[in-house]
C-alpha cells in the first residue's frame, strides 16, 4: 500500500530543499493512515486495480482534464464500471477514453476564474484540502514544476490514483492528510492554495498562519472561500446549520477578508474574483446521486439557502508572504 503514495519520486522532486527532511518522515506517518484506513478502502483500491491498461496519445490538462487514445468499446466499458466504483465523484469534470465523468462541481469553471490571476510557471504548490486533485492536474497545465495534495478523505486519494494510473510521470502527489498533520515551519513551497476549506476551520486565523508556515518567502497563497457582502465589520457566523452544511463556522464580508490576511502577515492582498454559485456549477448528475445546491437553496428564492441565509457567494483572493 505505501507503495501507491509514489515517496521515492516525492523525496527526489524535494531533494535539495527545506522540504526533503518532510519527504523523507512522511513513510513512517502514512504507514500509520494506512492502518486506521477506512472501511470501504480496500473496496476503493480495487475499483482502482480494476481499471484497464490504456496509454494516452494526447493529454490536454491546460484548457481541461482529456486523456485521448486507442480504446475499443468493450475497453471503454469496463473503464466506465471501474470509474463508477469510486461515485461519488464532486470536484471534475474528467474525460478519460470517451468516458466522461460529470461531477458535481463544475470545478473548470471556478479554475478558469481563479488561473489567470496567478502565474505557476515552474512552482513548487501545495494544494490544502486538494479532493481528488482535480486542480492539481490543472495547476501542472498551467505549468507548475510539481503539486503535493494534502486531504484526508480516502475516497478522494483513489479517485486521484485512477488518474495517477495514466498520468503515472507526472509530478504530482496526494497525502492523505490534513493540514494540522504538516509539520510546523516548512516554508518550502512557492504556492499555496486553501480552496473550499477556510469556512470548514473553527479557527480561521489559525488556518491562515499555518497556510503562511508552508510558503516560502515571497510566495503567494491563493485562497478561495464563501463570503457574504458587507464591510469590514462583517463576519456571518451560523446558528447551526449553513446549506445543510453543519461544519461552516464563518462568512466574512471580503474587507473583513482582506482585514484577516493583513493581521496574519500577508501583504499585497487582492480580491480576483467574487461569484455566486448557481445550481449549473453545482448539482447532482449520474456520477454523484445525492442532494446537491438545488436542495439546499429555497426553492421559492435562490437569493437565500434553505435556513434563510444567504446564498452561496464564494471569493479568491491572493496574497502573498513578505
């Protein structure tokens, strides 16, 4: 099993780096993951093992995620049946050999709002809260050197081992971990992003020290979140639940954003994008059955969720570490 989280090749991408120390200590911590496990992971990993042996003749990651080549119907179903074995699938889409996976989120959609705001030609990215790498794949299409993932979800680390299983050179990782599990002090990669997260955190300022303890010196952290108008002052703090959603802490206004990077020691702080989702870039499809955005917004006014709060609002702002 240690095997599939490819660490020989991550401790050579990080070799000469703050972070090689971290590549070198991550066997012992992921051979312990791998023991608590979860209960449907073998069942996952074999969806994974079930999936046929195709070679892409034309890969395409910088305008969207296609694997193109040589695949007869029969093949191309039973790619189908191992792909469906890992549902649900919510961050995407992905284009595999004819098989489309429409996933629950138009994840191309926020990627095209939030890439031409960045530049990671040849960078080193962590991605915190990665799913299952949908933008880490994007992000080597942008030209990044490499991207390391970090989410505890095993479902999602297969999902990204399905198209690790095609993609297997290139440079990109999934730990299955959480932020806080990072040791303290790397300050090894050139960006980060925090895409989704930040109103999962009970403690977002701490979320935004940790996310800085990881940049280098001059590099940028990219952070996407929910958000509500207002100004400075402004901070939503759900009694209970937010789009059905139990584990949502806090909506800030962008100014009170923008007021939280500043205090944790971000400087150059800018708003690049603020959109409200709508029920197209997220729903559910074929590829992911259970209620989605039109179940958790009102069904008399999509202004406001279910709970009477605002609807989703979602903000990118970049930053970066003096």
């Amino acid at each position: 099993m240690i095997d599939r989280f490819d660490l020989d090749r991550l401790s050579q991408e990080l070799a000469g780096t703050s972070l090689h120390a971290w590549a070198q200590s991550l066997s012992a911590q992921l051979t312990a993951k791998v023991e608590d496990g979860h209960g449907d992971l073998e069942r996952w990993l074999a969806a994974v093992d079930r999936l046929p042996a195709l070679a892409p003749a034309v890969t395409e990651l910088r305008e969207r995620f296609s694997l193109e080549g040589t695949c007869d119907e029969a093949t191309r179903d039973r790619l189908k049946q191992a792909l469906q074995g890992l549902i649900p699938w919510r961050k995407g889409p992905f284009n595999l050999f004819g098989v489309h996976i429409d996933t629950e989120w138009r994840s191309d959609w926020k990627w095209e709002r939030v890439s031409p705001h960045i530049d990671l030609m040849g960078k080193r990215i962590l991605d915190v809260g990665c799913g299952n790498g949908y933008y880490q794949w994007r992000m080597l299409g942008a030209g990044a050197r490499s991207v390391v993932g970090v989410d505890p979800n095993w479902l999602f680390f297969c999902q990204f081992l399905a198209m690790k299983r095609y993609l297997p050179t290139l440079p990109a990782w999934h730990l299955p971990l959480t932020l806080e599990e990072l040791p303290p002090g790397l300050e090894g990669f050139d960006t980060v992003f925090s895409m989704g997260v930040l109103y999962h955190r009970r403690s977002p300022i701490d979320h935004l020290l940790a996310l800085k303890d990881c940049l280098r010196r001059g590099g940028d952290v990219v952070l996407e979140t929910l958000v509500v108008e207002g100004n400075v002052n402004t901070v939503l703090v759900p009694e209970d639940r937010y789009a059905q959603m139990r584990n949502v802490w806090f909506l800030p206004s962008v100014p009170a954003l923008e007021l939280w990077l500043r205090r944790s020691g971000f400087s150059e702080v800018r708003c690049v994008d603020v959109s409200r989702t709508s029920i197209e870039e997220q729903r559910a499809t074929d590829w992911m059955r259970y209620q989605s955005l039109p179940d958790f917004l009102d069904p008399r006014d999509h202004s406001r969720t279910i709970e009477g709060l605002p609807a989703p609002l979602r903000a990118t702002l970049v930053a970066r570490k003096p």
